[in-house]
C-alpha cells in the first residue's frame, strides 16, 4: 500500500502530514497502538477508548496535532451482536475535507477542563484552549479565578 502520511519535524515538536492528495471521508489508515486497561492512565499522546480505557498510539498517527479546526476525525466501530468486542479498540483516522499533498494532518483533542493547555493552532475559530468545546467555559471559569486570585497576591504584597 501507498504510504499517506508522514512524520515531519516541525516548530513544535513533529507533525503529520499527507504525503498525497486525500479525499473527504477516506479512511487515511488505522491508528495502531497498545491498549491500556488504567483508569489512571494518561500521557500526551493517548486516545480514549472508554471511560478506563486507553490507546497510546505508535507513529505515525502518534505525532497527529491537536486543531481547534481540524482536518481529521479518529473513528472506532461498535461491534455488531456475534462480532468480536475488540473490534472497539481499533481506532482508525478520517479525512473531515480534502487534503492536499503536504497538509498538516490534525484532529480536535476534545480534552476535558483538568488537562487544558493553551492552544496554539491557529485557526480562525481557535477555542484558546485545547480543550472539549464543552468543557471550554469550565476553564474560563478556572481560568477567570486564577487571575482573581494572581490580582489578590500581587495587591497584596504592594501594600
Ligand atoms: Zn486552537
């Protein structure tokens, strides 16, 4: 098979980008990776697979960036009664548009509020924050607290 992608360094760490050009819903190829059964798991990388299940992902899908507009989607099959349940472990990555030869691959983290990290993505409607749309206005509320409480600290110690 062809490859899609590849592996790049960039500014910020790596990144992956299409090696050719990609249609809008094809299926770029499966995201491989170990499956870890922790409710406490987490690291930069991994994909939820369930509420205590975990992919970390092998490259090249492993180096996918985070956008708040991205141009890919990760997608799993629930199994069908009869079909093996492992099937929901399998994770596979799609193309939301198209993408041209030497694009960025990106997909949305959808991260919940406790993990949040500046977003630097770019995009016209960046949310500021990688972070679930969802859960966005948890960490402005956090974040509105914090400077609050910086403000207080820095009153303070001028008096
Ligand atoms: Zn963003």
């Amino acid at each position: 098979m062809l490859p899609t992608v590849r592996v790049r360094k960039m500014a910020l760490g790596r990144g992956v980008y299409a090696v050719r050009r990609l249609r809008r819903n094809q299926t770029i190829g499966e995201i491989m990776g170990r499956v870890i059964d922790d409710p406490d798991y987490g690291s930069e990388y991994c994909i939820e697979l369930g509420p205590d299940r975990n992919m970390e992902p092998v490259a090249p899908f492993r180096f996918l960036n985070h956008s708040c507009e991205p141009n890919c989607e990760v997608f799993s099959w629930n199994p069908e009664p009869g079909e093996d349940p492992s099937v929901s472990d399998r994770l596979w990555l799609q193309a939301l548009r198209t993408i041209q030869l030497g694009e960025e691959l990106t997909i949305d983290y959808g991260w919940p509020a406790d993990v949040a990290i500046r977003c630097q993505c770019g995009a016209g409607n960046c949310r500021g924050w990688v972070v679930s749309e969802e859960e966005l206005p948890t960490v402005l509320r956090q974040q509105r607290r914090k400077n609050k409480a910086a403000l207080q600290t820095r009153k303070e110690k001028t008096r």
